[in-house]
C-alpha cells in the first residue's frame, strides 16, 4: 500500500472537511464583523448635511382642538426666546420618530415608483437647519401655501420641490435633474427647482437610503408639527428656556421634552452599534469554538497515530522536521478554506444574498481575514506541533497495525 503523502490531511476526510467549513465560516463572520464596524464608523463621522451642534427638536405640542393657536403663533412663541437665533416648523424631523414616506415617480404610467422621504416645511427650514443647496435655489416666498391637514388638498398649490442628489440620481441617473418634473399624485406635476447633497432623515424612515423631497407646504395643526431651533446657549439652558415659554403661555398644552439634534443622531446610532458587537462577539465565539477543535482534533489525530510518528522518527525524521510539516499542512487547509469563503463572497453570496453587494468589503478587509485565518491555524498548531516533537523513536513496534 502506498505510503500516505500527508500527516493530517490525507487522513479523516469528515473531519478535515468539517475544519475547513469551520474555518471558512469564521472567514465569513470576519469579514461581516468588519463591514459592520467600518459601517457604524462611517454614519458616525460622514457629514450630515446639516449643522446639529446648536440646534434643538421640540417633537410636538398637543393641544385641545378649540385651544390650538395654529403653527405660527408657536413660533413666534419660540422666536421670541433669549437666545434662539431661529426657528422653523416641518412634518418631520432629522433623526426623529416621526416619518412621512410618499412614493415619486417621473412617467406617466407611474413607474418605477420610488419610496422617498416627504418634508413640508415653513419658511426659514434652510436656514434653520444650515441645509444649503447644492444646485438650483430655495423656495420663493409666493410658492409656500397652507395645509389645513386635508390629504386631498395636500398638493393642490406647490409646483415646486427640492430633492436630494440620492432621489434625483433614482429619478434621472446621472442627468441634470433641475426643470425637471416628478410625481407624488397623479395629474400633479412638481418642478424640481433645487438639489441638496443630503437632507438626513428621520429614524423610522426605512427603505429610503437617503432620497428625501421637500415641499413649501405650511403645517397648521400643531399637533402635526415638529419645531426646529437653532440657538447660542447651551442645550441645557435652552430646554429648560422652551419648556418655561411653552407652559406660559400654553398652560393646556402638553409638549414633549426638547433633545438636541446631535442627542438625536447618536440615538439613531445605537442599533447599528448593537449589531457591530453582536457580530463582533459572535465572531469571537466561532473562533474560540474554532481554535478548540484544531487544537483538539490535532491532540486526538497525533495519540491515535503516536506510533507512526515514532517509525519516522525511527527512520531519520526529526521532531522539528515532523512539527514543520504538521504545520505546513494546517496552514494548507486554512489558506484553502479562506480562499473558498473568499470566492464564495465575491461570486456566490452576492446573488443569494440581498444587499451583499452593496456592503461588498475593501480587498484589504479580505487580505486581513485571510493573514488572521492563517495565523489562527497556525496558532492552534502550536500544541499539536508540540507533542509531535516529543514523541521518541522508541515506540515503535513491528507491529502489523503499524503503515509507513
């Protein structure tokens, strides 16, 4: 019988493909754990669009129906304010809980549709928020109008929109969007008179990946509205400023507590943070389980085979030479395990899984999980390496049991 080429590998086929399939999996869970990290990291410090530090939410104000004073004289209440240098009143706000979605589309046959994030805001939202645009212009003073909240009238009066560059590419690719016209009802064409960078958006708007529209349309139901404040003070000061001018002289209302924007956009970070370390500690835990059973599968493959060992000592094999060529062969099944996960992430997964592509990581992340996979191996190898060192020459027997 011919004599075996490997001292691990050629063995227990189960059970080195089991090891691969372990170790390719970590490759995986590597990659992804990074991905999750370089995503949290990158919505950490990419601009926003917006000037956060000084600006402040106040989420809504409830009043009973025959009480309610209308938007304007809110904000003329918060203008009214030491220290706020302006104010502004919208349906939704950046980072909130509160989403209108609506979906846009440029044919006359309604598709493509794109979902998008709707803003109706009053006068002074640019300046307020410190949006500027990055083509075209900002509203004219005639082309705001009222929205008592009736849906059917909700777009009977604008003709204009200013979209960011995210719905724009959706609606028109790479083509200049502005003169253009959209739809968000039938029969009511939008003329795209400015484009934004990016506007963020609420929380809770899902699925929109940063297409966002905003129309001059003006709030009237306070209830309805979501109040914006830039100020100097600090927010501390500020809250407890808008707190004290709201009950004086609303007493009936009931207002949500003011949270500053930049509060706000570190909560919308926090299930993103979430999933980074429960992918990072789900890693970590498949490679302990990892390492364990190289380590281990090693220890039982070289006490099974002791004698083996002992008649190529026997034949002028050195330990050091044997412990070599046992981790020759870990590294072998680790660099071929990396290379199938490594080419099953960049032609498998991403037709079987969705949004793979879109989160495709950098040829260095996968060098990195490549040199880590390696090392890993190389590290579980260790022990085994070991006790091959210290198997003497002496145990061998002529016993039949015994294959070169």
């Amino acid at each position: 019988m011919p004599r075996p080429g490997f001292l691990l590998l050629g063995r227990r086929h189960a059970g080195t493909w089991l090891l691969a399939l372990q170790l390719a999996i970590g490759v995986v869970l590597c990659v992804h754990a990074w991905q999750t990290f370089a995503a949290l990291q990158a919505r950490r410090f990419e601009p926003s669009g917006i000037d956060e530090n000084t600006l402040m939410l106040v989420p809504w104000i409830k009043l009973p129906a025959a009480a309610d004073p209308g938007v304007e004289p809110v904000l003329q209440t918060l203008r009214a304010i030491p220290g706020v240098v302006s104010v502004a009143a919208s349906n939704q706000a950046p980072y909130g809980r509160n989403a209108w979605s609506v979906h846009a589309w440029t044919g006359s046959d309604r598709s493509p549709r794109h979902l998008t994030s709707l803003y109706l805001v009053h006068e002074g939202f640019f300046d307020t928020l410190g949006l500027s645009t990055a083509r075209g212009r900002r509203f004219l003073a005639d082309e705001f109008h009222d929205y008592p909240g009736d849906q059917g009238r909700l777009h009977a009066g604008p003709t204009s929109a200013i979209v960011s560059v995210a719905l724009a590419k959706q609606l028109y690719g790479d083509a200049d969007p502005l003169g253009r016209t959209l739809h968000v009802m039938p029969g009511v064409p939008l003329h795209i008179v400015g484009v934004v960078d990016r506007i963020p958006l609420p929380a809770t708007a899902h699925g929109t990946d940063g297409a966002a529209m905003v129309l001059p349309v003006r709030l009237q139901d306070t209830a309805a509205a979501q109040f914006l404040v830039r100020h100097r003070p600090d927010p501390g000061t500020m809250t407890a400023r808008i707190r004290t001018a709201l009950s004086a002289s609303y007493p009936a209302a009931v207002s949500a507590m003011p949270v500053s924007m930049a509060m706000l956009r570190e909560q919308t970070l926090r299930a993103p943070a979430a999933d980074a370390w429960r992918s990072a500690l789900t890693c970590a835990t498949w490679w302990l389980l990892t390492l364990g059973m190289l380590v281990l599968g090693g220890h039982r493959w070289i006490q099974e085979h002791a004698q083996e060992f002992s008649l190529r000592r026997a034949m002028g094999a050195s330990g050091a030479q044997l412990a070599l060529r046992l981790r020759l062969e870990y590294l072998l099944l680790a660099a071929g395990a990396s290379l199938a996960a490594l080419a099953c992430m960049a032609w498998l997964f991403p037709s079987l899984v969705p949004g793979w592509r879109a989160t495709a990581a950098s040829p260095w992340t996968h060098a990195a999980a490549f040199a880590w996979t390696t090392l890993a191996a190389q590290l579980a190898a260790g022990w085994p390496a070991r006790l091959v060192r210290r198997i003497p020459a002496h145990l061998v027997s002529r016993s039949p049991s015994v294959r070169l």
